[in-house]
C-alpha cells in the first residue's frame, strides 16, 4: 500500500525571466512584464510531496516534522525574501521560471530523502499557475 504525504510551505521572491542572448526587445516580446529589468516578485505556495509504504514500525511514510525542516533549510532559507537571479546560486545561469523553480527545488530535496520514495513538486507562482514536477 502506497501512501502520499505532503508538506506545504511558502516563500516570497522576486525574479527578472530574461534570456542574456536576446535583446531586451525580444525578451520584453517573449517574456512580457515578467521581463521587467527591475524584477517583479512572487507569494509562491510550495507542496512538497513523498509517496511511500508506511513503516511499519511507526507508521510513517515520512516524518513531517524532518520534511518541514528540510525544506525550510534548504528552500526557503535559500529562497524567501531574495532575488533569486541575484540572491542565489541556483540561478545565475538559469531561467527562473516556475518549471525551472520547481526542478532545482526537486534536486535539492532529492538528495536529502531516500531515493526509494517518490518525491513530487507542486509549485504555485499564482493562485491560477502551478507548475508539477516530475509530472503525473
């Protein structure tokens, strides 16, 4: 019997999609406002979820308070209140999109939770846009 768990958090954080080859004309084009060279900023929700077989020991598909702290430390700390071009490693040379967001949030929580469970990303960067990863 699999179970799925889920962890929901938030961050806020602003974010410039631009891509450095283009000019700004055909970034503004491509990207719209979200191209602003002044950055625009996001109240993203954060579903974090593991699908497993519950221990039978304790019941537990995945200790949620050790899921918390997990992605308070190494997502929201890193993420929540920053530019995420300027502020963060993750995107120096990546696009900050949600999709983009979302994956590098993936591989950096993947690291930390045993690889026999399956781990899911649902990112909102609206109340109307979510992006999934790995998708269904």
């Amino acid at each position: 019997m699999k179970i799925k768990v889920s962890r929901k958090e938030h961050f806020n954080a602003a974010h410039r999609l631009y891509n450095p080859a283009w000019s700004d004309e055909e970034n503004a084009r491509i990207f719209g406002k979200c191209s602003n060279p002044n950055y625009h900023g996001h109240n993203y929700e954060l579903v974090v979820s593991v699908t497993g077989t519950p221990d039978p020991q304790t019941g537990y598909v995945f200790d949620m308070k050790v899921l918390s702290d997990l992605v308070r430390d190494y997502v929201t700390k890193k993420f929540d209140h920053k530019n995420l071009n300027l502020d963060t490693k993750y995107f120096k040379t990546l696009n900050p999109t949600a999709e983009n967001i979302a994956v590098v949030i993936w591989k950096i929580l993947r690291e930390k939770i045993d690889s026999s469970l399956d781990l899911k990303i649902t990112l909102y960067e609206t109340e109307r846009n979510y992006v999934e990863y790995p998708a269904p």
